[in-house]
C-alpha cells in the first residue's frame, strides 16, 4: 500500500538545489502519436485497419501483414503484470536521483507486450490498467496502475513524477476578481495546495466573494496587474522562488469584430493584456520555475494558461478578443519548448463561452467557472498539456480535426 505523502520541511536556503535533468528523450516520427495521445488524457495505439492488429511500440507498417494502414486509435488499456523489478542502480543521471524505481512487463488484452513504469501497489500477476502519461522531458510513457483504486495512489513516487499535483504546492494565481480566478483559488486548495498566492489587480474594487476567499489563512494577497510592469517586477522579487503552479487567469474580453472596429486602444487593451501580459509573466517568474523544477516532492512543476478555444479558429463577433487568444495560444507553444529542457509543464485550459458577465448575451450552453476549475485541476493531476472544457469547446474540438473549413463558415454566420 502507498505511504501517504507527507508535508516536506521547510527547505534550508543554503541547501543544494537540485539541478533539473530529464529522462532520455529520444522518440521517433511515429512514436510521437503516443505522446499526442497522452497529452490529451487518452490511451491510443496504432491498430492495422487491414487485420486489426494491435501495433506496439509504434512502427512504419504492421507486424501481422505489413500493410500501412496503422491509424491511431483508442484500446483496451487492461492486461497483466508479467514480471517487475525494482532498480536500485542507474547510469542516467535522472533516475539516479530518484531510485528506487519499478518498471516491468505486461501483456495487454489487445496483445501487445509492452514494459513500463510500475505504481507501488501493482504485483507480479496483477491485473493492471495502463495509462499514458508524459515524462519529465514531455515525452509518452507507458505507466501500470492497479486495476482499481487504492488508498493515496496519487502519492506514489512514479505518478507523483510524472504528474502535477497540487498537493503539498504552492501556486500563484494572476487575477483573484474574476469568477474563473476565485474558482481556481477554491479548487487548488480543495487539492491540497499548502499556499495560494492571488493577483488583486483592481485594489479600489469591493468584491464580497474575493474578501471571503482572502478568509483562509492559506491565501496571500498580492496587488497584481499583468500589464503593469512595476507590479510584476515587485511579486517577482517577493514570491517568484516560492510559486511552484502558476495558473494566468486575467482576461480582457470585449465584443466586436476588426473590419469595423476603429478603437485601436480596445485592440491595445486586450493584446496588452492577454498576450503581452503572459509574456511578462514567463519573464519574471519563468526562470526560477525552471530552476526549481527538480527540487523535490514540492518541486515547481507547471504553467497553466487559461484560454478559449476559440484560440483555434477566429470567433468573428469577438474578433479582436480571438485573436488575442491566438496570440496568446502562440505564446504559450513558445513556452512549453522553452520549459521542457527543465521538465515544467505547460497546461493550455480551452473552455467555450463562460457563464460571466462578459458572455451575458451569449445563448447557452456556457461553463460554470467551477467546471473549468474541476477541470484544470484533474489535468494537473493526471499530467495532462491540453484540455477542452463544456460542450461548445469538445464540438469545436471535433470539428477542427474533421471539417475546419465548415467550421470557419459556421462561426461566421
């Protein structure tokens, strides 16, 4: 069984830092359609449309017939744990400081015999279920779990690795007036984060459900404006060496498309604040997050960029707003390449229209700020990089992938 995790000690300054390092990550073309798949929470293989053959690991034409149709699809993720062994040695400098370590073989009820990383609570013989998760250098590893759940699965050191729990983390979260900002506070401290630092960028600004939130003695107030240089700077001197989850929750959301719209100081406002703004957040807070990315069970682990999917394709009746989504999803691609050499990972949270008062004329479905909470906290703990959130986001999703040119039509009308 698990031991429970428990709260680290506060750190010694003048300790050693662990230095980041990161699991081998060389992968061919065709392997990174596992690490697609795990980006988004799924568990796909390669099957053979010709003979339905499972394929694994990843290859150019199947095993059984050699055809080429190999197309990615989802599979039964169950099999069983043939053998397993735990390493207590190691020549890679990253799982050397973190052994003892567990992998093993299992044979999958599709057929593929595949060897992974290995949850505590799994035994030789065990019926186990296998998840894709992405490792410390972005990559897709295979991780075998135990069939059902047990107590403080979570805690085990593989999950713990290769995910971004919460708990025992302090997080910063860059605008606590908005409803998705206070949703977020909630739900990281429902996971269990020790601290919760929160940008107030409207001081002058009575707000009765912020002054309950600022109640809890695990919340730090901290007056906090993305477009405001000084204010960043000032944080960043204060706390950037303590934020282990940073999640940019400011938003500035009008209507109004382009052709029409002369107001070249609406089209400043947003880009300054959601693209110009996550860039100054990344400069003075990203390179310590990178510097700490290893350092123990509380180590800084991710970014979290709170976004609409209509980042993806232009939303004409918001069109300045999209395109500063756009702006920003570019920005965000741009940090995650950047953050992967330490091993933080870059979560993108695409949601449709949401139930505040900037979409008030817009007919539903819309998502509950709490949805989009519940949602970037699981993606956290399961590891996840991309996640649509409400009905409007996983349609729009869909259809990106089957008929974008209809899409693009669609929203327009």
């Amino acid at each position: 069984m698990t031991e429970p995790l428990r709260k680290p000690p506060r750190k010694n300054p003048v300790a050693r830092t662990r230095q980041p390092t990161h699991p081998p990550g060389a992968r061919s073309r065709r392997a990174l359609g596992l690490t697609a798949a795990a980006a988004q929470g799924e568990f796909k293989l390669q099957v053979c449309q010709s003979c339905s053959a499972v394929q694994y690991p990843p290859r150019e034409v199947c095993h059984e017939c050699l055809s080429e149709q190999l197309q990615w699809s989802p599979v039964d993720p169950r099999g069983t744990l043939l053998a397993g062994t735990t390493l207590d040695h190691s020549n890679d400098l990253y799982f050397r400081e973190r052994l003892p370590w567990r992998v093993g073989t299992v044979i999958m009820n599709a057929g593929p015999s595949v060897v992974a990383h290995i949850h505590g609570d799994c035994t030789d013989g065990d019926a186990i279920r296998l998840s894709l998760k992405l490792d410390r250098s972005g990559q897709a590893v295979m991780v075998a779990l135990p069939a059902s759940p047990t107590p403080h699965m979570e805690d085990d050191p593989v999950l713990r690795e290769n995910t971004c729990d919460p708990k025992f983390r302090r997080a910063l979260v860059t605008d606590g007036k908005t409803a998705i900002g206070q949703a977020v506070v909630k739900a990281l401290l429902d996971a269990g984060a020790t601290t919760v630092f929160v940008g107030d960028p409207e001081v002058w600004k009575k707000d009765a459900a912020f002054d309950r939130l600022c109640e809890d003695e695990r919340v730090q107030i901290h007056a906090l404006h993305v477009t405001d240089m000084d204010s960043i700077e000032r944080i960043s001197r204060e706390i950037g060496g303590k934020v282990e989850i940073l999640v940019n929750t400011a938003n500035h959301e009008r209507e109004g498309g382009i052709l029409f719209n002369r107001d070249f100081m609406k089209a400043h406002d947003t880009l300054n604040t959601n693209c110009l703004g996550l860039m100054r957040l990344a400069q003075h807070f990203g390179p310590a997050m990178a510097g700490r990315a290893s350092d123990g069970v509380n180590s800084a682990v991710a970014w979290v960029n709170i976004l609409s999917v209509y980042a993806h394709m232009n939303l004409p009746s918001r069109g300045m707003w999209s395109t500063s989504q756009a702006a920003a999803l570019s920005v965000s691609q741009c940090l995650r390449n950047e953050f992967r050499p330490a091993g933080v990972r870059v979560v993108n949270v695409f949601s449709g229209p949401v139930d505040h008062e900037w979409e008030q004329r817009t007919p539903p479905p819309r998502v509950q700020p709490s949805a989009i909470a519940k949602a970037l906290v699981k993606a956290l703990q399961d590891g996840t990089e991309d996640v649509y959130v409400g009905d409007v986001a996983k349609e729009v999703q869909a259809l990106l992938k089957d008929n974008p040119k209809g899409l693009e039509r669609e929203l327009g009308q």
